[in-house]
C-alpha cells in the first residue's frame, strides 16, 4: 500500500503522523503543500475524498483566516484562499486507497492504512 501525506514538517500532528506511517512500514509519498500549494482542483479532491467542506478543512483559527473575513466565505473564495494561503488547510490529511483523513488526532491516520 502507498499512501500520500501532505505534511508540514514544522506541525506536530503532522510529524507525529509522518512516523506513524513509517513505524507501520507504509510506502508515504510526501507532499509538502507549504512550499508548493495546491491547486484549486487539487482542494476538491481531498474535501471529495474526505466528506467535508472547505470550511470544516479550514484552520480557523489562523489570523489570515480572521483577516480575511472567511467564516462567511462562499465555498470557492475559501478553496481560492487556501491556494494562496496553504497554512490555512487543517494538517496533516493522509491519502489513501481505502479513503482519507484528517490526521488530528493522529490514530485516525489508522483508519486508511
């Protein structure tokens, strides 16, 4: 099996679920969505993948997100923002053949491997 991570090294959550991945000895393909952002089309397919919203993907709680005015952000103008803004998409969102998650806590990770 081969899962893909997208993973910023600098989050806790996100190195936690990084090893677990690795302790399990699962093949990761590692994306760093933080130095290269993903496409608008890129968002939708992990939101499809997941079940959610942008707004349930959205870290809330980011100043830019605040700033920005986008708890009432339609559903494109948030997906727009992440694109500019990555920091803003929850972390770390773990891709797989059996579905995806949002790695928080990181036992949900457990779920799609």
């Amino acid at each position: 099996m081969k899962v893909k991570i997208w993973h910023n090294p600098r989050c806790t959550k996100s190195r936690q679920a990084l090893a677990l991945l690795e302790e399990k000895g699962i093949d990761t393909e590692i994306y760093l969505y933080m130095k290269e952002p993903p496409s608008k089309a890129a968002i939708k397919d992990v939101l499809k993948s997941l079940g959610i919203t942008a707004h349930e993907l959205a870290r809330t709680k980011e100043d830019a997100f605040k700033e920005q005015n986008l708890a009432e952000a339609t559903e494109e103008a948030l997906i727009d923002a992440m694109t500019k803004e990555p920091k803003l998409i929850e972390r770390p969102i773990v891709i797989s053949t059996k579905g995806a998650v949002i790695g928080r806590p990181t036992e949900n990770v457990l779920e799609v491997i």
